[in-house]
C-alpha cells in the first residue's frame, strides 16, 4: 500500500472549471499543486488538507467532497455533533433553540455540542503534560491540518504531539456509549459531525492515531447552514428545544487561544498554516526554547476562519466570545452531560502515536539523494530564479526538484526555452509545444 | 557536498537561516529525522554562538555518505577557558544578549550533548575553530 492511496484527502480539482492559474500552486504550504496540461494537480502524497488552494481559487474549482444529507435516515438514533463554530456562524438575532429545533425538522432526533468534550480533553492534555516532562514543547493535536503538515514536513516533532484526541472524538464516544445504554441498537446509532474543514473530513476518512473514527459520517457546514436557515425562516414560530450548552471556556476551546486560556504552563498559540510552518521550522531547529504546550490551528482565528464556515470569521468569532461571556454570567452550574461517564472517557482519550510520513526526501537511498541533490542544485543556478510559476511549479527550487525527481522538465520553463531557441537547440514550434504543454488551451494565436 | 555560510557577529535577525537551510538539505537526503535535529542544533547553537561572542565567521560543512562534517571558523576574542566554557550554565553573555534570550551557558554542552564528535580549538584574541562531526547509519 502506498502512502497516496492511504491518506484520503478531502480536497479534490473539478477539472472542468480549473483554468489553470496558479493562485493555488503559490499559497499550498507543501508545495504540493502543479498544473499540467492547464489544470491544477494535488500530490496526494503532500497534501495536508489545510484548504489554502480552495480559499484563493478564482473560479471555485477547488471542491470539498460532501456527503448525502440523506444518508443520516438510514439510522433510527439520528445525532448532529454540532460545534460551537456552527452556532457561532448564525446571527445573534437567531435563537440557538431554532438552531436546535431546525436541526430536529431536518431529520436528527438528537442534537449534541462537540464542546461537551472538552472537559475532559482539557483534563487529559494536563495529565499528559505532567506526565511527559521531557518533551517539550508538546503540541495540541487539536487541528488535523496541523497535524498532517507535522507528519509530512516535520517528521521529527512528531513525538511532540499530545496524545489526547480531540472533543469531537470524546463526544461521539460519548453519544454512541450513551444511546447503547439507553437500549438503541448500536447499529441503528448514527453520529455525523458537522465540519468546518476538509481536514477534518480527511480526519474521519483516514483517522491518525485511531484505527478508526468514532463518528458515522460528517456534513459540511456551510451545506447545513444554509438549510438550517431556511428552516427557520420557512417555520417561523419554531418549538423551542431544551438544551444545554457547553461551559464557557469550552464555547471558546475552537478559536484561537482557546486551548491555551485553559492552560496553566508557558503555553502559545500560533494560527494560519504559513505562521504554523514557519514556527514549527524554528522549533525542529532548536531555536525555541522555553515553552511547555503550543496550540496551533491552521485557520486564522481558529475554526471561525475554516473554509466550510464560510461567511465572515471575526463576526463568527465575535458571536462565540458574547456566547461564551453569556454563558459565564448566568452561570447556572448545570452538571455537565458527560459526568456520569467521566471514568469511560478518560480511559478512552488516548491517541495512539502519530507516524511521521515524510514528504521532502529526493530518494531512498542517500548516495542517489546526494547525486540528484547535486545536480537540483546546478539545475537551480541554470533557471532565473524569479519564482514566476510560469513551469507550471511554485518555485524555480521546487521546478528544479520535479526534473531531478523525473516529475517535471526543464523545458517547462518558457525562459530557458528562448535561450535554447536563441542558440538553435528548439524552434519556435517546439517552444510553443512546450508552454501547451503545460497552459494547454491558454495560449491562443 | 559541500556548502557553506558566512555569519555577521552581532545580527540575531538571521541567526538560524544557516542552520535552517542545512535541515532543508538533510531532509532532502533521507536521512533519519533524528540525526537531522541532532545535527541542525549542534550548527543552530554554534551560530548563535558567533553572532553573540564573535565577530564574524563561516560555515563549512561537507556531507558525505557517512559523515556530516561542520567546521564554524570565526574571528572573534577566542574562549580563553575551554573546561570553563563547556560546563552548563557557564555564560559571558553581555545583558544585551541576554535580553534576547540568550546566555543560558547551555549552548555549548547541547553540542556536545547533539553531536558524535566535538572539537574545539581556540586562539585567544584572534578566534575559534569549532568541529562537528556525526555519523550517518545506515
Ligand atoms: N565562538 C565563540 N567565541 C568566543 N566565545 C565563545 C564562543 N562560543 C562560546 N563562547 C564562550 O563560551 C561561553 C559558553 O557558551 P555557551 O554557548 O555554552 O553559552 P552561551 O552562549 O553563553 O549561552 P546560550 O548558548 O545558552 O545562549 C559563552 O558565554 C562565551 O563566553
Ligand atoms: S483550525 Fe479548525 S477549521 Fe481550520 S483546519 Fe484546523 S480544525 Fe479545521
Ligand atoms: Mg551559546
């Protein structure tokens, strides 16, 4: 089995609507898009799902897979797993008990915040600290972009991870414990969780750490927004639902600085997955020192700026803080619904360990890497080193490391292609040939 | 291979680019990510070193099939006390350096901790040749 047909990615190219710019070659943290023969092409093997590619994407053509909404009818328990970014997402003037009741019209019979689970992921992430004193800094394994961008680009902080799955995991083993001891049918239980990013769809479809995800299946958010809306607009005088919410730190364990407010060692937290990388750089080189836990998060702000909240991520965020700050004020001490199975779910919070899966060596075998090491290197002084991503690549570097790695070819670059036609090596009819190659379709005569 | 760097005393602004661009490399290769760190800290630490004690120096490292050789040539005012220099905690770091974190008096004993071989030979006055050697297994 290799590692592209393993790690399921959330993230895909319709073909038909790529125009082949490179907006999307330029900002992928992994270097990991080309486009050929005029359209965008993710390496799998690269990938981290952070969604990058879809937010610059002029003509939409970066897709997230999505589930049938349909597919929760084949269970009789039907659970929405709602996080408080979803919540969030609506308007302040909208009650969150027509949130609730608009799910419950739209089939679920059971409506449950992924931040119930954060009491006891914030108990396992102390204990985890203390317990593993000679690592440092350890790392939230909150964000799977995060987590993914470690395995892949920084293979030797992967010991840095926390082992303590994340609240949605503790809630949905949770429901799915709490349903079978009501008597439902195991089988007949069905937990979908409702994503704010492909990451955490890739998450669910190839889990790290876990042999296998606790939940039944994921929707995306923006997807269930809408409907949601239009719910409560076509039902006015919606039934108000009970419900109960998250305590206030939880409300906030999404945004950024969520996770370290509840921590009491020298902790930071670092957003947006250029910040996160450049951070981690600096880490595995040793030039950090000094701090216990880092939370990172690959969205700026947190998951109010996850690609499938959609809408604007400081109103989100605006809305979760008054949220939060509400629920602290009236304070009413509820027992939250996890308690009674606190014991289950400390002993189930364990993360098996996460494998590194490095994505940057040139070969196997390190005589061969240095050969190829050597000539990338004289092949980069050969190009102009202005990074135009004309080629098709990222940069002049990474064109050089594709022709080393017989993944590209130094032709691709339109410059060298005119110093070759001016010494008579092509004609221009090659040239052309060439840049078709790669924009086939944009060059018109 | 070989590859080199010049350092300037005194710019903490880019202190690590060398050793940053040294793990890029090693990453290239394949090698265990392990070694990788070890090496790239010993380097990190040394630089550091010249842009807080020294004036100015270059990097010289040589990469073999076996071998990670690094060589830190600086001219600067040489360690006078080399035991004294290598024992944890031991720092004569001005308060300006300290202020930007630095000055722990850990740099040196993470070397030697980071590296299978460590050499340092020192001319008062004039500067330091520091080498650096681990092994590649495979
Ligand atoms: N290249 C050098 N030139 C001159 N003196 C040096 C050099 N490298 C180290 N020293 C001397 O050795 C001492 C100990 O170095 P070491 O790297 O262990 O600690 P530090 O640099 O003072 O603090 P830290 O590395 O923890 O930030 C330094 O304080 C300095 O006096
Ligand atoms: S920060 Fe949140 S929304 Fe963004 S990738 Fe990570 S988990 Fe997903
Ligand atoms: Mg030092």
């Amino acid at each position: 089995m290799t590692a592209s047909n393993y790690f399921h990615h959330a993230l895909y190219v319709d073909t038909t609507q790529c125009n082949g710019c490179v907006h999307c070659v330029r900002v992928c943290p992994t270097e990991a898009i080309r486009v050929k023969s005029g359209c965008a092409v993710i390496e799998a093997d690269k990938c981290v799902d952070c969604g990058n590619c879809f937010r610059v994407c002029p003509v939409k053509a970066i897709k997230v897979e999505q589930d049938d909404l349909s597919a929760i009818f084949k269970y009789s328990v039907r659970v929405a797993l709602i996080p408080a970014v979803f919540i969030g997402r609506f308007s302040q003037d909208i009650k969150i008990e027509a949130i609730y009741s608009a799910l419950l019209k739209i089939g679920f019979t059971y409506v449950f915040e992924v931040e119930h689970g954060v009491g006891v992921v914030a108990d396992g992430i102390r204990s985890y600290i203390s317990g593993n004193p000679d690592i440092r800094p350890l790392i939230s394994s909150y964000c799977p972009a995060v987590i993914r961008l470690i395995q892949v680009r920084y293979p030797s902080l992967t010991d840095h991870i926390i082992r303590v799955k994340p609240p949605v995991d503790v809630s949905a083993l949770f429901c799915k414990k709490y349903f079978a001891d009501q008597g439902n049918d195991p089988e007949q239980t069905g937990i979908f969780y409702v994503t704010p990013c492909a990451a955490k769809i890739a998450a669910f479809k190839s889990p790290v750490g876990e042999s296998k995800s606790p939940l039944t299946g994921v929707i995306n958010l923006d997807f269930l927004y809408n409907k949601v809306l239009a719910t409560i607009y076509q039902d006015r005088d919606s039934v108000s639902t009970e419900f109960q919410s998250p305590s206030a730190a939880a409300i906030k364990w999404s945004l950024t600085r969520g996770e370290v407010s509840c921590s009491s060692v020298r902790a930071l937290a670092v957003d947006g997955i250029h910040e996160v990388s450049d951070f981690l750089e600096k880490l595995e080189g040793g030039q950090i020192k000094g701090i216990d836990f880092l939370e990172m998060k690959a969205c700026q702000e947190g998951c109010p700026g996850g690609i499938l909240t959609a809408g604007n991520t400081f109103l989100t965020v605006e809305n979760m803080e008054r949220r939060s700050a509400m629920k602290s004020h009236n304070c009413s001490c509820q027992v939250s619904p996890l308690h009674y199975y606190q014991g289950f779910l400390s002993e189930s919070v364990t993360l098996g360990p996460v494998e590194p899966r490095s994505g940057l060596k040139l070969d196997q075998d390190i005589e061969i890497a240095m050969a190829k090491l050597e000539s990338l290197r004289k092949i980069e002084l050969l190009l102009p080193g202005i990074d135009c991503s004309a080629c098709g690549a990222p940069t002049c570097h990474s064109l050089a490391e594709d022709i080393v790695l017989d993944k590209g070819s130094i032709s691709q670059c339109p410059f060298m292609d005119l110093l070759s036609l001016n010494r008579g090596q092509i004609t221009a009819v090659d040239a052309l040939d060439h840049a078709e190659n790669v924009w086939t379709g944009r060059i018109k005569d | 291979m070989d590859l080199d760097y010049n350092i300037e005393g005194g710019d903490f602004t880019h202190a690590g680019e060398a050793s940053s661009h040294l793990k890029k490399i090693l990453k290239s290769l394949n090698l265990d990510s392990g070694l990788i760190r070890r090496t790239v800290v010993s380097m990190y630490e040394a630089e550091v070193n010249v842009v807080a004690h020294a004036w100015s120096g270059d990097i010289h490292v040589n990469i073999r099939p076996d071998q990670i050789h690094i060589t830190i040539t600086d001219s600067g005012p040489g360690i006078p006390d080399l035991e004294l220099a290598m024992q944890k905690g031991y720092s004569t770091a001005s308060p300006a350096v300290r202020e930007m974190g630095f000055g722990a008096g850990m740099g040196l004993p993470n070397i030697k901790e980071n590296s299978d071989f460590m050499d340092i030979t020192s001319k008062p006055g004039s500067g330091t040749i520091m080498k650096i050697v681990n092994q590649i297994k495979r």
